[in-house]
C-alpha cells in the first residue's frame, strides 16, 4: 500500500505540472483512481467481461462526438476530435464516481428495503410478539427510519455539489474554419500567453487609421465565432477589434471555466498584446463584456487603467449573490446547498468563489466611463444586478434596460446598442484622439 500511495502522490504532482488548471488534476484521476477503487473493494466488479466496457465506449464515443456536433452546429462551431476524447474522460469519471457511490450511500437504502421485506414476511409467517415486547430493538427501528432522509440528505449535501462544482471543467467547441464569416473584415488570426502561461487565441480586426481598440470579451460556454457579430459593431466605426476565446473555450488553452475567477487574467493578456504588438493601433483600449465576459472585464480594468472605458452586458453581482438569487427560494435546502455548491466550485478552481465579486471592482474604475445594459427578460442573470452595480459605479455611467433574454440585447435591437456603445466609446477617447 505504501508503494501505492507514493505512486499515486507522484502521479498527483506530474499532473499538477502538465495540466492548464490545477483543479483539473483531480478530474483527470478520477477514472483510474476510482476503477482502482471499484475494482479493490467490490469483487463482483472484477466478473465483469472486459467486452462490456468496451460496448460501453462503443456506445459512447458516438453519442458524445453526436451531442458535440449538435452543441457544435447551434453554436456555429467545429467538433475538435480532441475534445470528444475529454468530454469521454469525463462522462467516465462522473459514471465512476456514481458507481461508488451507488455501493456505499446507495446501500443504504437497498439495507432498508432488505429489511422491511424480511420483516413483513416474518410477520406474515409468526404469531405476533408477546404484549409489552419487541421483536426489534428500538435503535434499529430508528436507524431503518433514518435511513430514507440520510441518503436523500447525503445526496443532496454532498454528491449534488460535488457533481456541480466539477462541472467547471468541461470540453470546448472549435471557431468555424471561416471565422464565423466575417473573414471579409480583414480578420488576423493572432495568439499570446496569460500570465500564468496559458495560450489564448483571438482575432484582430484592423480598421484604417485608427489607433483605439475594443476588446470583446464573450460569455461563458462560448467562443469567439459565435460572438463575432460584436465585431460589426467597431467595424468601418473608427475602432480596432481584438476577439479571443478565454481559457477553457475555443480554441485556447484549459478545460477549466470559472466565471472571471481566473479570466480577468486573459484581459489583461489581450491588453498586454495589444500595446506591445500593435501600439499604433491601441493608443486607447476599451472593452465590451457579456455575462462571464463583463465579470472579467470589469474585474480587469480595475486593475490596469490602461482600459479606458467599458460595457458591461448581462453582468452579475457576484457568485454568492447569484446562487442566493437561485437557490435562496428553494425550501430548507436551497441556502445551504447553494453554499455547497460554492465551496466545491472552489475545491476545483482552487481559489475562493466568494473573492468573485464585481461590486468591489466596478467602484475601483477610477471615474472611467461604464455602460451596464441587461435584458428585462434575462432568466440566467436577473436584471437586479444591473441595478445594483449601477448604483456602485462611479460617473461617469450609464444603464440601459431593455428587451431581451441573456446576453441577447445586441441581436434584439443592433442599432440602439451600437449607438449607446459607440456614444460611451467615443466620449472616452475623443479629447486625446482629436
């Protein structure tokens, strides 16, 4: 057991160095440490055929690689055959982790219902029990009534959040070949490292003499493809573009999402590029962000004033607010599993969830000019938190409530949202750019 455990310590620490996020490490030992478990612990494990898993993973490369090419083709995209082989790890690790769980928590149901039938047959069989006697102790009879609410509470307490929080690692869909179909515009295929050494790939649009430029920043599950329709907003405007997939999505580095937890580190990045690779053309920087994207933009800029203004789209408060905003209705549980689901979202990002916060970050922008647009019918991030960050934000600011689900302002109604962005964009760097 010992050779064991120093093998697997130093698998743990092999993988911690080759993976894009730490928290990923855990997923990716997943399968075979918990195989090696199933296997060790229940011997009926070891009877099954080997041809069985290999039906399994005949059935499910297909099914995965179908819902990839489905998610793909909604999200105007492109399966990467890589990603099929990480969306599989990680339906095996969480159909492992079910198995286990299913033998241990799972038992204890199947212990209940063993017993009520043995009992009801007994008493189908024997004459009742003298008067003033027992048949079962007292402690057991309490303990086969606990048994229901233990396995509904351990279900609820511990495998849904663990099974939440683990979903911040997931796979990716690849840009379209023809970026998205605005290669017309000029579009520069560009790349560059975060701080912490990740590569993230974007697309630069150049537009003749002008030396401001907007960063775009999408939302989480995206890319750049599909929200490549904010590159007609600066497009023959008088503003450069700079379009990147954050880490975990596209065709950058990662499998790890954490909602601007970590992705304020790739706006900086992109500023970083900019001012070294194209000066000319990013003498002012702005920045546009929906949903996760405002988070990290706005979570960014208050820290490097190199970002001279921003626009914040369908931005949430914060993860606690949000979950409470979610969960905090649901009866008994809802608080405590929405704290829960934090805290393991934390295990795997390994960093705090409660440190993500934009309230803080939006009163630090220093006077910068800041337009906070939500959609009135936005289910996903309630328009609350517009409201609350606006009434953060120093001036000067602006807010604009309109029609629209999540993150889809922009396609409801295009010419008001570019004529609020460009108004914001333009008073911010006309006194310097004249």
């Amino acid at each position: 057991m010992g050779v064991v455990a120093v093998a697997g310590a130093a698998a743990f620490v092999a993988l911690d160095r080759l993976t894009a996020h730490p928290g990923e490490t855990v997923l990716l030992l997943m399968p075979p440490g918990l195989g090696a478990l199933l296997w060790w612990g229940w011997p009926r494990v070891r009877r099954v055929p080997v041809w069985r898993y290999g039906v399994y993973l005949a059935v499910m490369v297909p099914v995965i690689a179908g819902a990839e090419w489905l998610a793909a083709s909604t999200a105007r995209g492109r399966v990467k055959p890589v990603e099929v082989f990480w969306a599989l790890w990680f339906v095996v690790a969480w159909r492992l982790a079910w198995a286990v769980w299913a033998r241990t928590v799972g038992r204890i149901g199947k212990v209940r219902q063993r017993w009520v039938r043995r009992r009801t047959a007994e008493a189908a069989s024997r004459p009742p029990p003298v008067t003033g006697r027992r048949a079962v102790p007292r402690r057991t009879r309490v303990l086969v009534a606990l048994a229901g609410p233990l396995r509904a509470g351990l279900a609820v307490f511990v495998f849904a959040p663990l099974m939440f929080g683990s979903l911040i690692h997931r796979f990716k869909i690849g840009n379209p070949p023809d970026k998205a179909g605005y290669a017309d515009l000029g579009v520069e295929a560009v790349s560059f490292r975060t701080a912490d050494g990740l590569r993230i790939s974007g697309w630069f649009v150049p537009e003749p003499g002008s030396d401001a430029t907007a960063i775009i920043c999408h939302g989480a599950g995206a890319n750049k493809g599909n929200f490549a329709a904010f590159l007609s907003l600066f497009a023959g405007r008088g503003y450069n573009s700079l379009i990147f997939d954050f880490r975990g999505h596209g065709d950058s580095d990662g499998h790890t999402v954490t909602f601007g937890l970590y992705e304020d580190a790739d706006v900086r990045a992109a500023v970083d590029w900019l001012k070294r690779e194209r000066p000319d053309r990013a003498r002012h920087v702005v920045g546009i962000g929906s949903s996760m994207g405002a988070m990290a933009l706005v979570r960014a800029a208050a820290d490097d004033d190199r970002i001279e203004a921003v626009v914040l789209d369908s931005c949430f408060v914060s993860a606690p607010r949000l979950a409470e905003q979610h969960l905090g209705g649901v009866p008994v549980v809802g608080r405590p599993l929405g704290t829960l689901i934090l805290a393991s979202m934390s295990l795997h990002a390994r960093r705090s969830f409660w440190t993500l916060d934009a309230s803080e970050a939006i009163g630090r922008l220093s006077g910068r000019p800041v337009l906070l647009i939500h959609g009135l019918d936005d289910m996903m991030i309630p328009p609350a938190n517009t409201e609350a960050l606006y009434a953060l934000a120093a001036e000067p600011k602006d807010k604009w409530l309109a029609p629209g689900a999540h993150s889809n302002v922009l396609t409801d109604d295009f010419d008001e949202y570019q004529e609020r962005v460009l108004a914001l964009f333009d008073g911010a760097t006309a006194t310097t750019r004249r």
